[in-house]
C-alpha cells in the first residue's frame, strides 16, 4: 500500500508502509458448508424415518458472559440445521453431586443425542469428572477420556473428536495444504483442545491423520524457543489463549496460521474487542491466516452440529461405530 | 582411551580414539528399587489382609519368540515380587470374537487383578478393539481407550500409566534432571509408547509431566528435521525401532537419551543380538544415556508390576481412584 507523508513545508513524501499480504481462510464459508451438509443429511434422513429427530442439551453454570454468547451461537446453528436444543441452566452454587445426577439423568433420555458441559466451571467443580461423566456416546464436545482416548488411537469417521480439534482439521484439509513430513507447531496443550490438535497433525494418514513432525508449546516455552520453533513451522496453530503472541517476525514465508485465540481485549477506544493469538502484523507476511473474529470460531460450532448428527445416527444404528 | 596401532615397520604410533565419556543410566538398578518396593508393599499389606493376592494373566497368541522372552520376564518379576501370574496361550487362528470371549471372562474373574494381551497379535486381529476390550480397571499395560484419554487428562498416582511411559517418567525423575521450560525429542508416535511418553514429557507439571517443549517425531520427518530438532533437545527418547537411528551428530552435549528400541539384529559375526535406536557413538559425547540392554526394558517389566499392585489395590479398596 503505498502512503504519502507530509512534512512541514508541504511536500508529499511517498512512504512504502509494508502492505497485507496475507491470504485470509474464511471460516465463515466453511462453517455454513458444514451447517449446510448436516442440515441436508438431516432431511435426507427425516424422509424415510420421520421420526429421526436429533437434540442436544447444554448444560450451563452460573452467569459467565462469554458463555451466553457461545450458548446463543449454538442454538443459532442447530436451528439453522434443523436440530433440537435446549439449555439447562443452574446456579454457580450447584454441588458436584448433584451436577453429575443431572448428567446422568440426561445420559439415560433416549431424546437427547448430544450433551454439551459449557465451560468454564465454577472453581468448585472438576471439569474432568464433570465432563467424564457424560456418556460416551453423547459427548458431543469429544471431552470424555473415552473419546480422548479413541483419538489417540485412531480418527475414525464415527469418533466423536473435539470440535475445535476437528474444525482445525477441516480447514487444513479445505485448504488443500500439503503437510507430510512438514513441520507444524501447536500452541497450547490444554487436553480438549491443544493437546488433541498437535495428535492429529502428528498422526499417520492411516490414521486419520497430517504425517508432520509437531511440536507442542505452552506457558513453560520460553520466548526464544517458541520465536526459532515457529519460524520453521509450515503451520502454526495457536491456541494459547494470549493476545498477538505471535508477530510477523516469527511467521516464515508461505505458512499456515490457524488461529484458536479468542481473546476478548479493551480497543484503544476502550470498546470490548476480540483479538486473535496472531499479531495483526502477521498479515504482512505471505502466508494463509485465519481471521478473529471469522476463522476457527465458526466452524468450531458448526462442527458440534456435525458431531451432534454423528452422534444421533450412531444412536439410532443408521450409522455403525467402527471398530 | 589411547589405543596404539602397529605399523609395517614394527614401530607403535600412539593414536587418540575418541573416548567413551556418556554416563550410562542402570536401567537394571531403577528396576530392582521397583520390585523390592512392590514386593515390600505387598508383604505389608498382606499382614493384615492375607487374602489379599494380586495376580496377572497375560494372554498370548502364537509363537512369536520375541514374546515369549517377554512373558518369561513378566513372570520372573511377579515371581520376585510375590504376585500371581499366569499365561493362557492360543493357537494364531484363534478368531476375534473368542479372544474378546476369554477377556470378557478374565474381566468378571475376581481372582485377576490385570489382564495383559501379548503384542503383536496376528493381522487378523484389531489390535485397539482386543485392548480396549480389557476393562479400564485391569488395564495393567494402560492400553485402553479410557486409560489413554486419562493420560492427556492427568496423571494422577492412581492412573494405569502405560509401562514403557512411566519407566521413562520415573528415569528421569530419578536422574533429577531439570526439564522445566527445556526440549523433549520423541521419536516414535505409538499410541501405546512413543506418543503417552510425548504426552507425559510435554504436560504440566501439577498434572503430572514435565513442563518441556516437546518435538514429535516419526517416520515421516526427514532426516534433515530430524537431526536439527535432535541437536537442540535437552532429552531425546526414542521409540523408533530402528537400531542407530540416532547418531553422535544429533546429540547435544549435557543431553539425556533414553532409549526405548529393541531391535534385534545380527552381529558382525552372524550372532542375534539386541541393538537400541541410539548408535554406540553417542557414547562419545558429554552426555547421559540408557543402554540397550539394561536401560528401558527392565523398568518396563517393573512397571507392570507396579500397576498390578495398583490394579489389585484399587480393587480391594485399599487406595481410592482420584477423581
């Protein structure tokens, strides 16, 4: 882009400013694939079993703001896909005891297909026995160690694998990226989302999975290993939850940037704003980028329509669980 | 070492060989404070509860020769430590559904404690649908779905940690090497080995690991990627399978190479003998190493019988499954 500055006597000085260069993924298109293609299956099915009507409960603690939102998406997308949703909602003061009742009250309701534990928690409550206790056959977040488990095994198509995980492996796939024996890196290792996206990249084809050699960061990385790691990386996805934690210094030529950070940050107008995990000046590198708001988010949700169905189909024998 | 070599001439010219300078890690010694400690544990719990026997089935199939050394091992280390073990062996035609029969019935015997299914099976034979068919609780090889998924959840002291996983853990925890914010290389990406020990090296330390940037490696990654993200790593283990894999030029000095292969291989003089990933010339550089034999193998037979003791105390009541 070129800009012009003008200086005290009134001469215009073309300035050559670094231009965006970046070409940008758009979630958003393939999230509304996805809704489609589930919305289709669905009243594909409906045709010959009327009576196929696939729900999913999700179950929501406490008034975190965040959560409404994402809750709000949710419905959005599974109206849109013509599925079922209710939440269930409890007070932050709700026992651990009588959470899991819940949980397994819903487990045993043969019109629930799917059961979404939103998070975060209250302190009180361990997310992993809480979400554990979901059956596995409607973990519909793929958060159960049942699921986890499986993944590491193998990806079939009738896992139930972590939507975000999954949307990263979507986007990956969508974008036609080649990535075997090519090297990617992982931010954030968190066990329902980091952790499960560097299985995938990392794992054999046969698998289900990318061949490359992956390397998982976190909190204990220091600076300089995460700037030398990344800038070898042919895909970088972060998920570490930490606003511009990587810049254009850090990004090599022709890589792919995948974006889990929703980070919500004060604007410089003090207006609430949501900021990626990448430095905006990311774009002035040439490279493939997930925009945030409009990346990984998206499909995120719309992935939860598609395990949801999954999880319906599985249920009524229309599709089988491999081995 | 000064070696001379003798010269036509009969002079002697002394000549410097590179030395041996690696510091061996004794696998055997970490495997014999193991046993005695489940063998101690087990005369102190039997003291007050006599009845209390822990006991193991290994279930073979075929004559896979490798195996039947491994077997051998398992019950010379029950046999020391004071556990029941014992081996139901099949013909190599025995069919899926007879197999998963037997550990159906092994799962309902009280008297079993762990069920371990001898790897490799025959082609014929799913190997995760025969494993994830043990019952997460007498899952002593920690090969189930539900055991994996609780890896990357925590690692809590009551979780069925995979054997060859939790000798590495505890190596290095005995050698008190410092791994916090420094490099993992893993070399191998098994859902039963190379990628729990991944796992473990790159999780946080209040869940169980060690807090290291952690390189995922395997049959995929180039040579090239493969020395360069070996020659900057504090801790190198490898689950390769391929004897020599990893040369003295890959290896940084003051670096921890763990050494997880067994490969068996002829000598130069047409003997079988057993060969780790690691080439003999690591031994030239400032570092500390597991040899092969004697390094990782024992450990592992020592883990499995601490996950019995583990097994059977979880059963009987006597230590609580963490949440």
């Amino acid at each position: 882009m070129l800009f012009s500055i003008t200086i005290g006597n009134g001469y215009h000085i073309p300035r050559m400013f670094s231009r965006n260069i970046a070409t940008l993924i758009k979630g958003t298109e393939l999230a509304n694939k996805i809704k489609s293609e589930v919305r289709n299956e669905l009243i594909n099915i409906r045709q010959t079993k009327p009576e196929f009507e696939p729900q999913f409960v999700a179950i929501a603690i406490g008034n975190n703001p965040a959560s409404s939102i994402y809750l709000q998406r949710k419905q959005e997308a599974a109206s849109y896909c013509g599925l079922k949703s209710k939440v269930i909602h409890f007070e932050d003061t709700i026992s651990q005891k009588s959470l899991i009742d819940v949980i397994n009250h819903t487990n045993k309701d043969p019109s629930i297909h799917g059961i979404i534990v939103q998070l975060p928690l209250p302190n009180h409550l361990c997310e992993t026995t809480i979400c554990n206790a979901v059956h596995p056959s409607k973990d519909v977040d793929g958060f159960t160690q049942t699921n986890l488990g499986k993944l590491m095994q193998k990806m079939s198509d009738s896992n139930m694998i972590p939507c975000t995980a999954l949307a990263v492996k979507k986007i990956i796939e969508s974008e036609g990226i080649e990535t075997y024996g090519k090297t990617a890196v992982v931010i954030g290792r968190s066990h329902n989302v980091g952790l499960p996206i560097a299985i995938i990249l990392g794992a054999d084809k046969q698998k289900g999975g990318f061949d490359m050699t992956t390397v998982s960061c976190h909190r204990a990385t220091p600076n300089e290993t995460l700037a030398s790691v990344c800038r070898n990386a042919d895909i970088i996805v972060s998920a570490a939850g930490v606003p511009g934690l990587v810049d254009k210094t850090m990004v090599k030529p022709g890589a792919c940037l995948i974006d889990v950070g929703l980070n919500r940050v004060k604007s410089e107008t003090g207006k609430d704003i949501v900021r990626g995990d990448f430095n905006k000046n990311v774009s002035q590198v040439d490279c493939r980028l997930t925009p945030v708001p409009g990346g990984v988010g998206p499909c995120t949700v719309a992935f939860l329509m598609y395990n949801t169905l999954l999880a319906a189909k599985l249920q009524a024998g229309i599709m089988n669980q491999a081995e």
